[in-house]
C-alpha cells in the first residue's frame, strides 16, 4: 500500500532478537534523495542501504549509486521508518 510520501513498504522483516529490520520500499515517485549520489545523502545513525533493486536487477550500492522513481531499497536499521524519506537525518 503506497502512503502519501509516493512510497510503500513492500516487505518488513524483523531481525537479530526484533532489535533490528530489514525494509523494502518501494520509491513509486520523485523523492528528496533521487538521482542524488549516496555519498551526498545525510542519512540517519543506525540505517544501512543494503541494496537497490533498478529494473528487477538488485545491487549492493556504492557512494556513486542513485535511487531512482521505480527502484526498491532495501535498508536494514534498528530505528523504526515508516516511510523511506525517513532514513535521511
């Protein structure tokens, strides 16, 4: 289900104990961290971007790595986001 942030939670997994999570968002629209490198994004302490997923294909990002409208982003954290705008600090 898409919230008004034009992203959704696609999957949620609790890890390590319920201490941490694993969340897939999906990114259904522009948002303040597209097509801007990782290594210029502030994020939060405690988030991990784990993986992008661009056109099906999932890859470990770099600092050169961009979201884009349509990718998913897997993040693992120990805070609790409800949206992906969330992650960033």
């Amino acid at each position: 289900m898409e919230n008004s942030s034009g992203t959704e939670i696609s999957t949620l997994y609790r890890i390590v104990g319920n201490k941490a999570e694993a969340i897939e968002f999906k990114i259904t629209n522009e948002q303040k961290f597209t097509s801007i490198p990782l290594k210029k994004l502030k994020l939060k302490k405690n988030v991990l971007i784990a993986s992008i997923v661009h056109d099906g294909k999932p890859f470990i990002p770099d600092g050169n790595s961009t979201i884009e409208p349509g990718d998913s982003l897997i993040i693992v954290t120990t805070l609790q986001l409800k949206k992906a705008t969330d992650i960033l600090a």
